[in-house]
C-alpha cells in the first residue's frame, strides 16, 4: 500500500499543534509519517514529547529563524520519504477519513496528478466561511471546465489555472500529490522567481517567496503544470475559523493586497519569458490588471486619490475596459 506524509508548519501554538496532532493519530489510515517544522518556534516544539505523545512516526525540523509557511512547507516535503504527501496547518484538522479518501482516489486513477481536499469550517466564525466557501468553489468549478465524474469526484484539465487567477478557496490549496509532483511546480515557481536579478538560485528563491497568499501563489502554477487534477467534494479538511490565523486579521487587509499585486507581477513577468506560462499570457495579464482595479478601488474607499489613480492607470494600461474608464470618470465628478 502506499505511504503518506503530512507535513505541519508551526509557530508558538504548542495547544492547536496537539489537537492538528491528534486528529492525523485518529485517522482510519495513519500518516507513515509525521513531519512538523517549528518555524523558529520559542520555545522550540519539544520533539521528545511529541513522540511521547503521538508515537514514533512524528520527526521535527527546525527553522533557526522564522522563515514562513511557504519555506517551511517546501522543507517538510523535501524530508519526505513517502510516495505521498500533503499539508496540515497548525490550527486546522483533517477529518478521520481523509488520508485514506485521497490516497483511494489517486490511486484509482493513474493519471490524477493532484487532488484537492474540499474543507469544512469548525468554530464560531464556520457559518460564514463555510458559505463563502462553497460559492468561490462552485465559481472555480464552473470556470474551470470542472467534470463531475462520479458523485463527489469533480475532474479538471488545463482550463483550471484561468479559474484560479481569479479566485483561489481553501479547497484549492490543500492538496495530495507525490513529491516529484510537488517539486515540478514548485520549481516552475522558482524559476519565476530567478528572473528578478537579486535572485540568482532556487535557495535565494526560496526565501524570497514568503508573506501571505502564497499557498494561493502555488495553486495557480499547479494550475499551469498539472494537466489532470480532481477536487473531492467532500469535507475531509477542517479549518479552524475562530480569528485565530495570521491571514485572518482585519489589520492585515491593506497587506494582503499589496501581497496580492506583487504576487501577480512577478506571475505576470514570467509569463512573458517563461515558456510553461505563455498559453495562460493574456489571462494572467487580465488577472494583474483585475487586481490593480481593486486596488484604485480600495485607496479611494480610503480617501487616497493619488494612490487610487495610480493603481487604476496600471489597470486600464494592462486591460482597457469601460468599467475601469467608468469608474476614472467617478473620480473626477465630486462628491455628493
């Protein structure tokens, strides 16, 4: 039968890392192995008593210095010596059959190269994100060319990636894959990444990728790699909504944002001289110039014209349209 990693990154939440723990020992079928990264964690997790805990399958790795989500996931799969592996955040659970649906369906079918685990919402803030949820999803299936193949299995070719350069949910960032599946996207990533001039290698690419919104950066080049991928439509991932994330601050919307155009430059510029990229150019280019409008929206919400008007000339640059001329002409009228 074939063996399953689940790698967990993880900083300063030692009560939400035992529950994450927990749930993977509760599994119908047990990860072969557990892999944390203590993401420069103070204390640092204590590897003993993890095993104490949660047996002799868990290994940690150690960041010396905070390095990210996206860094320590790349880390943990680098580890790996199983011929599967997904993700697990530190706040989150799976369900007890997770494991086990995933790997049948990849298993079923040869030429999946990745699954999605669809996500549940627990905790008080679950009702919310749990209809959020599922209307980013059905937009990203329809989108998409998503195939329902039998009940709860939607298939997906290479029509996905324009789904998700306008939208990314949970669902499509908590994945199963084998290793080498991992690290042909995640080296199309880094080779975006080398063509800025201060980022002459994979390890210097490595570190550059960090901040938010990158496991949503990953998605769209799975998107660009994988020519066959499959969402299970059922709730196998849990995911707490308790305003416990990082991501889920209020104060961290402006940053999300600016996180967001730069990820979609840099997506943008590779698809110009990336040869993998070249077929999804234009819908990239409308992705960056979307992503500018809503930003020339937010600085005038703000009351930030300047910088209103200079996110709206990129966008009506990268993709003129009349919602954009619209709007530069709601700009001029004064307020009343």
């Amino acid at each position: 039968m074939s063996t399953v990693s689940v790698v967990i990154p993880t900083q300063n939440r030692p009560a939400l890392l035992d529950e994450a723990l927990q749930s993977l020992v509760n599994q119908t079928m047990p990860p072969a192995e557990i892999i944390v990264v203590d993401d420069a964690s103070t204390p640092a997790v204590d590897r003993e008593a993890l095993i104490t805990k949660f047996g002799p399958t868990v290994r940690v790795l150690r960041n010396d210095m905070a390095r990210g989500l996206a860094y320590s996931r790349n880390s943990g799969v680098e580890a790996s010596s199983c011929d599967y592996v997904t993700h697990l955040d530190d706040d989150d659970l799976l369900a007890p059959e997770a494991l086990a649906e995933a790997l049948a369906v990849l298993s079923n079918d040869p030429a999946l190269e990745l699954v999605f685990l669809d996500v549940k919402g627990f905790g008080p803030r679950a009702e919310h994100f749990d209809r959020a949820q599922a209307q980013a999803v059905a937009r990203v299936i329809t989108l998409g060319g998503g195939l329902e193949v039998k009940p709860d299995i939607v298939n997906f070719g290479d029509g996905l990636i324009e789904a998700l350069l306008r939208t990314v949910p949970v669902a499509f960032q908590r994945v199963m894959l084998t290793p080498a599946t991992w690290r042909r996207i995640s080296a199309l990533r880094w080779r975006a990444y080398r063509l800025n001039p201060d980022v002459p290698d994979d390890a210097a690419a490595k570190l550059s990728i960090s901040g938010p919104l990158r496991d949503s950066e990953w998605a769209a080049y799975a998107g660009a790699v994988c020519r066959k991928t499959a969402l299970i439509r059922k709730p196998l991932y849990l995911q707490r909504c308790a305003g416990q994330g990082y991501s889920s601050q209020p104060a961290n919307t402006e940053w999300h944002m600016r996180q967001g155009l730069v990820i979609k430059t840099q997506l943008q510029r590779a698809s110009l001289e990336l040869p993998e990229l070249q077929a999804w150019k234009r819908a990239i280019r409308k992705s960056l110039a979307s992503a500018q409008f809503d930003a020339a929206y937010h600085y005038f919400g703000a009351g930030d014209r300047r910088a209103s008007w200079g996110h709206l000339r990129q966008a009506f640059y990268l993709s003129p349209n009349l919602a954009y001329l619209r709007f530069a002409l709601r700009m001029w009228l004064p307020r009343i």
